[in-house]
C-alpha cells in the first residue's frame, strides 16, 4: 500500500530523524479525551494535533462542523510540530483511522507527500507491547511552507452543480443514462441509516445530497482491527465505480470521508476531490434541497 504502513514498518523506523509521528486521538462525545490520552501515555516521539483545536477553522453559519483551518494557520501549527519538507509522518489515533485520514488528507492538500496513516490505533500498538511513554517529545519548530493543491478540493458551488445535474437528468428519463455517465460521482461516505434519512444523531437534517450514492467509510475495513482492506478487496468494495470519471467525497463534516478518500486513492482511483464542508455546511443553505432514501 503506498499511504498505509503497519506497526512493524513504524517500529523498525521509530527513531529515524526524519519521521515525525503524530498522535490525532480524538472523540466527539469527550472532546478532552484525546489529549488527556496523549499525555497519559503515546507512541514515543510522537506530537499531538487536536482535531478541532489545531486541524479545524471556529464554526460559523457555513462552511460545516469542522472547517478547514486557514492555510497560513495550518502552515503555522505543522511546523510548530516539526514538520518540513523531508519530514516522513505517520499519524495514528484510536478511531479506526478517522483522524489520521484527515490529517493524510490535509497534509497531501498543502503538499506534503512523505504522509502514511498507520494501520493500527495506539489500542493495538500498546497491546502488542509495543513502546508507549508519557514522554513529552523535545520538538523543534520549523518552517513549513504550504504549496496547496486546489484540485483535491471541492467547494459547495461545485456540489450543488453536480447534484443539480444529477436532478436535471432525473426530470428526463429519455437523456438519463447519457447525462449521468458524464457527471462526477456523488459519494457519501456516512452510515445508511443517515444517507437514508431514516436517523440523524448529529445535524439537524437528515437525508443526503440528491444524486449522491452511499459508501460508508467504514465497509473499507476487513478484520477485528479494522485495518484497511487489502488493494484488491479495496478494489471490489469500489468496482462499481468508474476510474476514468471524477469523484466528489463527502460526509457529516468532512472527516470520516477523508478514509474514503484514502482507500479510493490505494485502490486506483486518482481523481477524487473532498467536499471539505459536507453534510453539515450543505444544510447550512436553506435553498438546498434534501434526498432521503436510495437515489436510483
């Protein structure tokens, strides 16, 4: 796999000077916990980023629950880490990979390419009696310069083109095989009780984005680890999606669709882009329209 790397791999390469492990531990339902986590015990050497703290923007009317941190800012809190152009990171958390995706994701997006999410949470690292310490690691800052690649982002205009594509093409039978051939693919990466509206536990709306299909981020885990799928189970979880045609990513906030994004970029699929704000920024626009149920 050319972005996941296992236990072994970070073990043998712990003390490297070029790596930088970060720890990215992080709950919805206990916000403090993952930093009380951290300093209770991590992966030596390893640095902690907040998701909300360090890897979000404050909310606002728009823009999501977690919205991306100005790129300045995020150039700012990378370097206070440690990292620099050569720096090779390994991020973790205990979240089945969740927050490490977004870190991946937003690292790649400023141009970073040395990125690698471990395939273990910190639970499994320890278990395995690998080290941990409650060591802070002696960090010193650098300069770290953004280089952002527009292409891996979609902002909401670019949706609600799409969607309204995908509405248009619906209203004329006779041109909908045709049309939609031709349009991006929709994904939604939340669980199928949301994507159906048939719960919401979190935004105040349920349904999805009309003309979106569902891939629960999730489903690309195989074992009691949940550990990625192999490149060829990843392979036939997305056969039904074309690689040649472009992909929209998105989920609640933007989050948990950035493990999408990663397991569709192991798997081949090379044009993929990420609704930043998500679910949670569309509902934000009263005009926006809302599906519930599967979109045929």
């Amino acid at each position: 796999m050319q972005n996941i790397v296992s236990m072994k791999w970070l073990l043998a390469r712990l003390y490297e000077p070029d790596i930088v492990t970060v720890d990215c531990r992080f709950w919805l339902n206990d916000k403090p916990a993952g930093a009380a986590a951290y300093e209770a015990e991590h992966i030596p050497g390893a640095v902690y980023l907040d998701l909300e703290k360090d890897l979000s923007a404050p909310v606002t009317t728009h823009g999501g629950r977690h919205p991306l941190p100005d790129v300045d800012q995020l150039a700012l809190t990378l370097g206070k880490a440690g990292i620099h152009p050569n720096s090779r990171v390994v991020i973790y958390d205990d979240n089945k990979g969740i927050n490490a995706a977004r870190l991946w994701w937003m690292l790649h997006y400023v141009g970073h390419q040395q990125v690698y999410v471990l395939n273990e949470g910190f639970t499994t690292w320890k278990n395995a009696k690998y080290p941990v310490t409650s060591d802070q690691p002696v960090v010193i800052p650098t300069t770290f310069v953004a280089h952002v690649q527009p292409d891996m982002l979609a902002d909401i205009e670019e949706v609600r083109q799409v969607s309204q594509a995908y509405r248009s093409t619906d209203a004329t039978p006779s041109v909908q095989t045709q049309d939609k051939d031709s349009l991006p693919t929709l994904i939604d990466s939340r669980e199928n009780k949301r994507y159906l509206g048939l719960e919401e536990p979190i935004d105040p709306k349920a349904g999805h984005i009309p003309g979106a299909v569902n891939y629960f981020w999730l489903d690309t885990r195989h074992d009691e680890e949940d550990r990625y799928d192999d490149v060829e189970r990843l392979e036939k979880h997305f056969a039904g999606l074309d690689k040649e045609k472009p992909i929209i990513v998105y989920c609640g906030s933007g989050v948990s669709a950035c493990p999408n994004v990663l397991a569709l970029n192991e798997a081949g699929y090379k044009n993929v882009k990420l609704y930043s704000g998500s679910w949670s920024d569309w509902i934000s626009y009263e005009e926006n329209p809302v599906a519930t149920g599967e979109d045929i």
